[in-house]
C-alpha cells in the first residue's frame, strides 16, 4: 500500500483534491486496437496471454508508452478469477466468454470455490513487475462485479436479454444470493490480491448491472457490490466502480462504496453529479464511437464532457465504455494531448 | 379512420380518459411463446408469414382468443417496409434480420426507393381481413422508427455496439440524415397505409434509441421520428411511441409526437410521468423476466407497475419489452384476468 501515488493526478483526481491537468484513461486502453498488441497476442489465447506476467507488462505498458495517459490498467480479463475458481471458460475471438457447463442449480455451484492468493499469483506476478516499470505512472487493478460475472456463468456465455439470469434472480432468490455471495468473495480476494501486490487504485466493472431497474438492483446485486468495495475500504485504495446503461443507478452504485463513479455515454457528467448528490468523482461519458467522427466533432464532444466534469468534484477522462476495436490509435493520442492541454492549470 | 374503437378501454386508456378496467395487451404476444404459432408456422419463413393475410390474420388473432387482452397487434416485422422499399434482406431465426448488402454510402441510397400502398398490399388486406374478425377489440398497427431500422440496414443485423450506425451519424451527418429522411417517409407510408385500412392505433418502435444520449438523439433522431409521428396528427388514431433503455429520453421521445410513452422496466411508470409532464399515457414496465418467477413475484410486480400507473393521465398495462420465447403462455393469461380484476372500477 505504500505504493499509491497519492500524489499523482489521476489518484488526486479520485480523492476529489485538485490536479495539474485532467487526468486520462481510456477503459480498454491496453489491447484491442492497437497493432503492437494484436502482434504480441498473435497466436496467443486470451486468458493464456492473461496468465503470463511478461505478456501482461508488455501489454499494459503499451498504451502508457504510446498515449502518455495518466494511469495503467492491467491487462486482464473479468473471468479471470473465476477461472481461477475452477470454472471451466474459454474467451473466443469475437464471441467473449464462453463457460463450458453454465451455473443453474444449488449443486453447480460446488464448481466455484473460493480463491486465495496462489491461485492467481500470476496477477500478483504481473503487478509488481508492471510498477517497478511504471514508476509514477498509477496502475489501475480490476475486476469484474457479482452481477456481471454471475451473467456470464449462469447465460454461458454474453447475452441481450439476460433471461436466464434474471430468471434465476427472480424465481430462484436463495440460490441467487448464494451464487452472488461466493462470487463478492471471489472477487474481493482477486482486487486484494492486487492490492497486495502494489495497484494505487482499483476498479470494479458492473458492466452489464444496467439490465436491470433501480429496485432490482438494489434488491439482488448492490448488496454483493457493497461486499466488496467496502470490504477495501481498510486500504487507501480508491475504487472506481462503472456500468454501462445505468442512467437510473448511478446513485445506488455511488452507495455500493465507491469513491468514483463510472459514466456511459449516455447520462452527462454534470447530471450525473447531481444524481450522486457531489459526493463523488466522476469517470467516463465520451462516446466510444464518436472517435471515428472527424477531429472537429472530436473535440467538440471532449470539451464538453470537460465542461460538464467540473460540476464533480473529481474528474477522471475516460470513455463511456471500452475503446473499440476498430478505433484509429492516433485518435486515442491526440485526445490526451487535448485534454491534458486544455485543462492545464 | 371510422374504424377506430373510441370506446374501446384501449383507445380510451391512450387518450387518458376514464376506462373500466386498466387494459392489457403484451408487445410480441403474437408469436413467439404460443405452441399454436409454432404450429401454423412450421417449414413457413418468417418474411413470408409476414406477408400472408392469412397467416398474418391467425397469428395476430391467436392471443387475443388465448389471454383475451384489450387489443390485437398486428404480426409484422419491423423491416417489412424496408423490404418492400427494395433491400434484399431475410429474418434468420435465432438472429434477426440480416441484411445482405448492407447500406453505407450515397450510392446505397439508392436501393431504397420510396413505397406506396401497392407495396405492401399485403399489410392492409390483413388489417381488413382483421378487423373484420376482431369486432370491438382494437388492432394496433405498426412500424420500426427510422433509428432503429437505420441501424440494421448500417450495421447489415442486429448490434450490441451500433458501431457503424454511430460512425456515419458522427462521421457522415449529412448522408446519416439523407438516409433517415427516406426511412422516415417509408414509415410514414406504410403506418398510412394500416391506418386507411383501418388499424385503432399505431405503435412506433425505435427500440434501440436507447443507445443514445440525449443530446444525440435530439440531433440525430427525433426530427425523423417527429416527422413520422407528427406526419399523422390529421388522424384520430392513437399513435405509442416506444424504445429500449430510454431512460434519458423519454422526455424527448414525448416531444416527437406521441399520445403514449412505451417504458421499458428500468424506468417506473410514476417517475416516466414525471419526466414527461404528465402529458402522455404511458404502457409497459414489467420486466418480461418476471413471468419465470413464481405467480407471488409475477403478482407484486403487476401490482406494482398498476400502482405506479396511476400518477399518468392514461396507463396501459404492458411488458417493458417484447414477451420472451420461453415464457410460459398460461402466466400471460392469468396475468391479464389479474390485471382486469384488480383494476376493475
């Protein structure tokens, strides 16, 4: 824990304290669209490449050389730790991930135990090795939510309507609850592990809680989610916790303990301070997708996702959700040049 | 247009008048989940059931003799119109329309032409042939908006990421509203032509607004959809607007020109009135996952939606989306006499 750089901008900016210049990210900054990335993974499966600290360093460090962004994010995946829990998964190229015997019933859930340490000391591996090069660059560690893990695994796989899952939550509430208690372990182990081993900041992606309605949410996940951010709050870690379609959730997942909330593009930083009552940073709000419009539509949309960030008390600049595939890299470069210019202070 | 049931508490529940009971129907209640609809369609392609009054008239009767809800929707598919305009598409079982040229450039413009009534003859035979067999019950007609069908014919199927939909509206925003503008008259067209052949109301769907912020929808959709909706304000036919995760525009899809707000199940009906001005009738909000649960759970949440209902001038009790295949049709069935019983005045 000695380890966090309180004072660098993007830590500050999570504390709500004032910074030199706005702090960037880009959430799946490190893969995905660029072509160093694309040619280390070359014949490499996802979750191998996941597994090995030298593959990890290397792709993590990627966007940080290349960007000059304000914090690293360890390349990982959220079916990582469970995975580690004994969960038999693949990530296929172009599908996601792909859970070989789907978790329905009481007895399925034998299939998850919890996980300790050594089951994913190759994460622990990969941090230290990524801040002794990152010097004081903060990395940011991650994990998936209950909500969005226990989607994949009881789906199979993605889905678009979540039937099944929501099925379960609503016909099924014990084993439910049952299945979300073990994954808030799983995952709480997984984020301490990679506090443990040096992160200055974690971030739990709850990417798909927006499937559901504010009631809901607050009925079957936020009690899971709370499991776990505020089982960190012994650290001086801030925790960041993001989904994307949650207009009408921001403020319960402001409660679930976070100190910054994660943005899509759909709700404007300025209105989504007001739902979390100030009490937080913010992250997020630029359409992924506007980086294939001209420059000038570019830096329209970032000023004003700027602008509208002032009204938090801490702005971190990221997208409203992963950085496309398809996405130009030098766009992504030339967006933290703009930023870090026009916010200097 | 002497066709409209005026009386009927469907149509009287849109124009928020006094109804005897609070009306039912259910988006997709025609197909899908009925053992009698997979029957009748065995060995029959979906675009060509489509096409057939006769078919088209059984399916779209099945539900109504079945659950007894307050209105019969017409069996269509959204593309329908389009293909009549011309694109060469298919509705692949398991995975929507597929679109086989997909429409991209100025040039692809030119393989949507306009369409006429002759065009889709079919449509209006069966909405004769319907409200001959329905009497007093009100058969809703209806077209996908211009976003919603504009992302298919982009993207060449259906997206979770609406990619290349975004890419031309940010990239290309005058070849985004060449293309908007001619989905908005072929809409327009073939709600027409349902209405002269007689239909009580219409239903438009832009289903996947929802992946759009506000000030992005303002710009980019609502003209068109205003266009179509605003487009038959000379008739006396109840026009419901309604979209996926539309939390944010709600408001806005109001101000497009609908008498009813369709709500999906992540925004409760009084806080949809709220956001609306108590202006518009509102329908839907159950989570169409509910009915796997067991009747206790299908039961409060009915009550609930009901409950909530009443802040609006008008409510018609819906799903938040259309019915899953899986579900079990006994429960829609019961779920009506409940909704008729309990609101009963």
């Amino acid at each position: 824990m000695t380890s966090v750089l309180s004072d660098s901008p993007f830590v500050r900016a999570c504390r709500g304290q004032d910074v030199p210049h706005t702090p960037v990210w880009f959430m799946r900054q490190a893969g995905r669209s660029l072509p160093e990335y694309r040619k280390i993974r070359a014949g490499i499966g996802m979750l191998e490449s996941c597994r090995r600290p030298d593959l990890v360093t290397e792709i993590t460090l990627q966007p940080v050389r290349r960007h000059q962004v304000d914090a690293a994010i360890l390349f990982s995946d959220i079916v990582v730790p469970i995975a580690a829990a004994g969960v038999d998964l693949d990530i296929v190229a172009g599908t996601g991930p792909v859970v070989a015997e789907p978790i329905r019933t009481e007895k399925d859930l034998d299939r998850l135990r919890p996980i300790t340490a050594d089951d994913v000391a190759f994460v622990a591996e990969s941090v230290r090795l990524l801040t002794g090069e990152l010097g004081r660059t903060p990395l940011i560690g991650f994990a998936g939510a209950p909500f969005t893990l226990a989607s994949y695994l009881i789906e199979g796989g993605p889905s678009r309507t979540y039937t099944k899952t929501k099925a379960m939550m609503y016909g099924e509430p014990g084993l439910w609850h049952a299945l979300l208690t073990r994954l808030s372990g799983i995952t709480l182990a997984f984020l301490r592990t990679q506090i443990d081993a040096g992160v200055s900041a974690v971030q739990l992606f709850d990417s798909w809680a927006g499937a559901l309605s504010e009631a809901d949410y607050r009925e079957y996940v936020l009690p899971h989610s709370r499991e776990v951010l505020a089982g960190l709050a012994d650290t001086d870690v801030p925790r960041i916790h993001f989904g994307v379609g949650t207009a009408v959730l921001l403020q319960a997942m402001g409660e679930a303990g976070a100190d910054v909330v994660g943005v899509d593009w759909r709700t404007p930083l300025d209105r989504a301070t007001e739902q979390l009552g100030a009490r937080h940073a913010v992250q997020g709000n630029l359409d992924p997708a506007v980086l294939f419009a001209s420059w000038e539509v570019v830096e329209r949309e970032a000023r004003r996702v700027l602008e509208q960030g002032r009204a938090a008390p801490g702005h971190i600049f990221n997208l409203g959700h992963g950085v496309l595939p398809e996405t130009d890299p030098t766009v992504l470069t030339r967006l933290v040049e703009l930023i870090h210019d026009i916010s200097a202070r």
